[in-house]
C-alpha cells in the first residue's frame, strides 16, 4: 500500500498495525520461552488483543492502537482483564503508532511500537 492509500483507509492500516505488533510480539515470546495469545471471552464482553505468559504464569495483556484516540478504551479493556485474573498481571500495556511512551495514572504503559525490541 502506499503512504496516500494507508491515510485514506485507515481501518485496514489498523489491522496491519496490530499484524506487524503480533509479529514481533511473538517473535520476543518465543526467544524467552514464553506464549503469545489473543484473549476473549466465549459471550465476547472481553477481548483483548493479546496476552503473554511465561511458563510459570507471569502475565502481561497487551492491546495494540494505531492512534491516540482509542487508548482510553484499550486501557479500559486491560484493567477489566486484570480484575478477572486471579494473579496479578506484570504489566498492562497499550502499544500504539504514536511517539511518547509513558504510564498512565491507572498504572497503564503506553509504549509506541519503536521502542519495543533490543
């Protein structure tokens, strides 16, 4: 896709957005011996994108935003897994296209895609 085709659709950029976080969200699960999983619930009251699980039950939810304007929601979403989840989660973290990574007030990361990785 070009840079013109992207901005004018962005529902699918989106959708590549989250496949290109999926990507190297697995690839880091993997290279420590954890799992990468899409969460939701039977009913679909719940979903989030994904959680990671290392093999002694240490987790993390992760919901993936293009923009700024959905962080509230995904961070809504990740607080309400935590409160279904007997064990305490490591982090909550909502990673998004934008520039500044920072922890919310709720205790939520914001952490864009480029500063994932070594």
């Amino acid at each position: 896709m070009s840079p013109e085709r992207m901005l004018a659709d962005l529902e699918i950029t989106g959708f590549l957005f989250e496949s290109l976080v999926a990507h190297d969200l697995r690839m880091y699960t993997e290279a420590v011996g954890a799992s990468c999983f899409h969460y939701r619930e039977a009913d679909a009251r719940l979903e989030v994108d994904y959680t990671l699980e290392t093999r002694d039950g240490d987790w993390a939810g992760v919901e993936v935003k293009l923009g700024e304007n959905e962080i509230d929601k995904a961070a809504a979403s990740l607080l309400k897994l935590a409160e279904h989840v007997t064990r305490k989660p490591k982090a909550l973290v909502v990673i998004t296209g934008t520039s500044l990574a920072y922890t919310r007030d709720d205790g939520v990361h914001v952490v864009p895609l480029g500063c994932l990785g070594p």
